[in-house]
C-alpha cells in the first residue's frame, strides 16, 4: 500500500568462504544492481529538496578538494 515498492534482499549478499583468507568475489552484475536499488530507493524515502540539497553539498565539496587515489571521500 501506499505506492512504495515491496521491500526485499539487496542483490548482493556475500558470504566469507571456511578459510577467511580467501577474498571474496561479486559480479560486476550485482554491484550494479545493488547500486539502482539504492538510488531508487532513495528516491522514494527521501523528498526531492532533500536530494539537491545532498547532490549541491557534495559538488560543493569536490571543488573544494579534489579527489586523490589515496584518500577515500
């Protein structure tokens, strides 16, 4: 009800091997769907003002400092 979309799994789910020291593997395929169900779920839980106001700041912030390969933003 209420014209929200039915809740359900994230499209990747991972799961560490018996031995931890193997990494683990996720389809290009997943990420990215994992990926669109994110955004849309954003933009059915979040207002529209709210999103600008999020997607400005963040622009905002990459002229400020640009991105380097060794520092996570």
């Amino acid at each position: 009800m209420g014209g929200f979309p039915a809740r359900h799994e994230p499209a990747v789910t991972a799961t560490r091997p018996s031995n931890a020291s193997s990494p683990v593997s996720i389809r290009q395929e997943d990420l990215i769907q994992s990926v669109a169900d994110a955004l849309q779920y954003i933009s059915y839980y979040h207002p529209a003002d709210y999103i600008r106001t999020l997607a400005a700041a963040q622009s905002a912030r990459n002229r400020r400092r640009p991105r380097t390969p060794w520092r996570r933003s």
